[in-house]
C-alpha cells in the first residue's frame, strides 16, 4: 500500500519518509509503533504537550511483553538441544529471549519475570539434573517467592519405563501453580521419543505468547520444530543417521571372565559428523528376530500385513515394523493400561489396581512384550491396533571412547554385553547383543553424534583432571587422553578404575599404562573387586589417598564420574564427602555445599544412567 499525499494529512517530504519506512518493518515493529503512538497521544491529552520522555516509558511497558525466558536443566543435553531450538524460533518470532541454564539462573530475579519457559529432563528415580538440583531446591524452599506476575510452561523430559517418569517437570509445574503463577499453556510430558509432542508444546506456548502481546499468530507450518542435540555440521542427526561402517568389533576381556565388553571402532567417513570428548554415539537397534517372530505367532498376526509406522502414514509390513520402529523389550505402565482394554483378563486388571503397586513394579522389571501376551489373554485386537499402543524404539547412547583428533573420521564406542536369565527365558540387551554377534567387520550401523556439553574436558589445558569410571564408565576417559595426547594438554590427569578381576576385566590395561609411562596420565589406581576377600571399589582407593585427592581439588581439578547412577555415583559422592569432612574439616552440610559450589563451577561433571 502506497501512502498519497492527497488522502492524508502529511506533507510531500513525510509521505515520501513513511512510504520508505512503512513496507520495510516487521508485525513486531508495527505493533511497537502503534503502542508508541498511542502512549505518546495519551501524554499529549493529559500535559497539553507532546513530550517524548512520558511516552518513553510507556512503550518500554508495552515491549516488555515480548520478553520471554527460557531455562533448561539437562543432564545429557537434550533439554539443552531442545531450549536452544525453543530460542532460536522464538526470536524469529521477535520475541527478546533469555536463555540459561537452571544451574546458572539466579532464582531472585524470578520476581521480576514475566514469561517463564522451562525445559527439564527427570534423572534416575524421578530427580533433577544436576545442573537443576539447586533451582530446584530453592524453588521448594521457604524462600521461594509469591510469582503471581509470573505466566509460564514446562516441557518435561523423561522415560515412561521409570515409575517416577518427567518427575521433576511436574514438580516444577506444581510448584510454580502454589506460588502464583499462571500457566500459559499446560505442561507436556514426553517419553524418549520426544520431537512431535515437544512440537506441539512450542505452538501451543507461542500461540498463548502471541495472544498476550497482540500479535498475530503466524501459520502452523512456520512454528514447525526440528529439535536435536546433535551436531550441527552435518546433514546427518538424530532423526536422519549416517550408515557408518563397522571398522573394528574386539572382545575387551579375558578368557574366563563373567562379562562380555566390546570395543567397536565405527568409520564416519563422508558424514560430516563430528564430535568431542564427552560427547555419545546414538545407536539406532534393531529387535531380535526370534522375539518378533515368537510374538507374531503368539499374537496369530500375519506378518506381511501393512501397518502405519508414523502420523505421516508411512505403512511396512509389520514384521518388519516390530523388528526396527518399535519397542518390544520394555514394559511401562502406560502401555499395560492400554493393553488392557483389548483383554478381559482379571489378572492385569487386578495388576493395575492402585495398590498393588509392587506387584507392578516387579511386574515390570525383567520381562518383555511377549511376555505380556501369552500371560493376559486372549486379546482382542489386531496387528494394527497393538502395535499403535508401542513407542518408538529409541536410540542407544554409548560414551564415545575416542579422540576425533587422534583418529580422523573414526569413532570409538566401549559397550557392556546385557545377557540375562529372567522368568524362565533368556533375554538379551537389544543394542548390545546384536553389536556383539551381528555388528561384523564390513557391515554398517545407522548412527549419530549426541552433544553433551555437561561433560568436558576444561578449556584451560593445564587444568587437572580426576576421572572416575568403573566398568564401561571408563569409556569417555579413554576419549579424554587420547585429546590431552594429542593436544599436548599439560595438566595432571588422574584415573580412579574398578572391575571383577585383573587379569581378564582391565579395560584398555595397556593402553593406560602407556599413558602412565609417558606422563599423559600422572596417576593410576585401580579397584578389581574380587581379587580380595573383601571387596574393593573406586571409592575406597579414593579414600585411601584423600589427602592428595583433597589438594588436586584444591588446586582447582575437576572431578569426572561416569558409570552406574543407582550404585557407583551415590557411593563416589559418599567417598567425596567423607574426603571433604576428614581432610577439609568441614561438616557434612559444608562438604555438601562444597561439592554443589563445585557443579556450578563445572567442575563435578557426571555422566551416570
């Protein structure tokens, strides 16, 4: 539209200025215009005259509106990947967007905000990230303030095959209800397969954001999400994987031993994927065939029948489905309260029963989906209609146990063979044991790279180090020397591992003791459990040398633990506080405070699942 100078009441110069401005400026621009004009006339109506500091003040209230935070807390970078995605499309909405981590917010100044987004995963049974635990703890405490200015929503994380699944973002979403708070559109809760729900989340939040601010609200397919934690060189991602070549696949332990550990060394060549230290590998699996077929005739399905993969309508034939697009090895709570409307069996209804809780839960632990249909039977529903009742079948995320730097277009992953007898059958870790018996030198594996920026090695290269990594948990660590290695990285490095035995359990044995020989590595010690009558762990060689494991970290180390969440991590933090109480002097309040100041400095790094 052109402005006329006959149709207005403007002057030739200030049409010719308007007609310059007007086709060039944004939705966002025209509103803060309209808002400006508006303020500015109500000062001229109320002081006779048009003074521009009055109206300032105003647009600056009517633009405020446009500011929204967004806080994540991430222990392995997917609420990260997801707030940062969340960013970025909200600035293309012009809106003006803080982003932050929980760990580094400062929780008084949620008095003064005014749109809250919080992305969150839930850790273990049902507790925070790391980088959440002390927002989180404020956030509950008596400290908290009233937010009754405060609109927000959560977007919670997490894995239905836990009990306590997205526990933490719908203690969030409940606590900021107590406080006040408005909710601007409803929490989501997703599961593992997280891209859709988490997109329509987004519109949802922008919808209600364009709604408050008055702007208009733009079509579906432009606030369309494509939210991943991977690395952003490559075409290759999460929902699109590179078919890497399996270069290597060596049994790391003895003759003898009681585990099975794979060594894999997997070609990237021609992906563009690139990684660092810290970093995972994302394996996509694929089910057993003897399950899948020993379902099906279960189940009396045909295995050729077409059946819908996605909402997009992609069909293949359903043996080929429940072999590569859905999980049929974890049992959830959700999916047997749907099953159960496809069966009169008194037993599962009885098992769903509020208190029998337990019996549920001990239900869950070690069985499978075949397992579910030859015990509550007969069913009544077809191939199609079970299997939409099925999640995806996700990824596997292994610790990368290599240097990209040392080994150009190659990854290393360190895996732990899951084999296992449970209610009278063999089961078998599915991305474990096809990666033991079917990833064969030659053929190829769909894969991508996972960023974790919760677990790096420290800018400064002098930095020291102290690595804790029982078991496969050693695997990131052997990433970190091969980069200290090849960077020439001057600071001290020490290594804490424990396995069953020595002689067939000592992971990359040689490997460290080259590291140790030649100064890349300034301290080993090792844990083999039952090479002792009593048994021995990390955590107590970590006690034995306290004192000097209290200077390294008093010279400004940074402690690293990957492994066991449930067991190993809970004893390690024990073993570090105990080091602090004894060596430190400080009361156990004092070595808990310590260690959280230590998180905040990025200096107590976990990888633990």
């Amino acid at each position: 539209m052109v402005l006329q100078v006959k149709n207005s009441p403007f002057d030739e110069e200030q049409v010719e200025l308007l007609n310059r401005l007007l086709p060039n400026i944004t939705e966002a621009q025209q509103f803060w215009l309209s808002g400006y004009l508006t303020a500015l006339n109500s000062s001229a109506a109320s002081t006779g005259t048009a003074v521009l500091e009055q109206p300032e003040a105003k647009v600056e209230q009517i633009v405020a509106v446009k500011e929204v935070t967004v806080l994540f807390g991430s222990q392995t970078g997917n609420s990260q990947g997801i707030a940062e995605e969340l960013s970025h499309k909200l600035k293309e909405q012009e809106f003006n967007v803080t982003l932050t981590s929980m760990n580094d917010f400062k929780p008084n100044a949620l008095k003064k905000l005014e749109h809250l987004l919080l992305v969150v995963s839930t850790q273990g049974e049902g507790d925070p990230p790391d980088t959440a635990i002390q927002f989180h703890e404020f956030l509950h405490g008596k400290r908290a303030p009233k937010l009754e200015q405060l609109r927000y929503s959560v977007l919670s994380l997490g894995d239905s095959s836990y009990e306590f699944f997205c526990q933490t973002g719908k203690e969030f979403d409940s606590r900021l209800e107590e406080l006040g708070a408005t909710r601007l559109a409803p929490r989501v809760d997703c599961d593992l397969d997280y891209d859709e729900p988490a997109a329509e989340w987004f519109e949802n939040v922008i919808g209600a954001l364009n709604e408050i601010t008055g702007t208009s609200v733009r079509s579906p397919q432009d606030l369309s999400i494509a939210i991943s934690a991977d690395s952003g060189q490559s075409t290759y991602s999460r929902t699109r994987p590179f078919q890497a070549e399996v270069y290597e696949n060596i049994n790391l332990n003895g003759r003898g031993s009681n585990k099975e550990t794979r060594h894999l060394e997997i070609s990237l060549e021609g992906s563009g994927l690139e990684y660092e230290p810290g970093d995972s590998l994302g394996i996509y699996p694929e089910n057993d065939v003897q399950l899948v077929e020993a379902m099906i005739q279960e189940a009396g399905w045909n295995p050729n029948e077409s059946i819908p993969i996605n909402k997009q309508g992609e069909r293949r034939s359903l043996r080929e489905a429940l072999l590569n697009h859905y999980e049929i090895t974890v049992l959830t709570k959700p999916l047997l309260e749907q099953a159960a409307q496809f069966t009169a069996s008194d037993s599962l209804q009885n098992l769903l029963k509020p208190e029998n809780v337990r019996e549920l839960r001990n239900y869950l632990e070690g069985r499978d989906l075949l397992d579910v249909l030859r015990d509550f039977g007969p069913w009544n529903a077809s191939a199609n209609e079970f299997t939409q009742l099925l999640r995806k079948l996700p990824p596997r995320l292994y610790s990368i146990a290599s240097s990209l730097q040392a080994n150009p277009e190659e990854v290393h992953v360190t895996v732990g063979v899951v084999r296992y007898e449970s209610h009278g059958r063999n089961r078998n870790g599915v991305c474990s044991v096809q990666l033991a018996e079917r990833a064969e030198p030659g053929s190829t594996l769909p894969v991508y790279i996972h960023k974790n920026p919760n677990f790096k090695l420290p800018e400064n290269p002098d930095t020291p180090i102290i690595m804790i990594g029982p078991g496969t948990g050693v695997a990131p660590f052997r990433s970190f020397m091969e980069e200290r290695e090849e960077t020439g990285a001057a600071g001290k490095s020490w290594l804490f591992f424990g396995d069953q035995h020595y002689v067939t359990d000592f992971l990359y044995q040689t490997e460290w003791q080259r590291w140790l020989k030649e100064g890349v590595l300034t301290n080993l010690d090792v844990a083999f459990s039952r090479d002792t009558d009593e048994k021995v762990y990390v955590q107590h060689r970590m006690q034995a040398h306290s004192h000097e494991l209290y200077q390294w970290i008093e010279e400004g180390a940074v402690l690293y633990i990957c492994g066991d969440e449930q067991h190993m991590a809970k004893d390690v933090h024990a073993a570090l506080i105990s080091i602090l109480e004894q060596e430190g002097s400080m009361s156990t309040e004092m070595a808990e405070a310590y260690l959280t100041k230590l998180q905040q400095q990025k200096r107590y790094q976990r990888d633990v699942y």
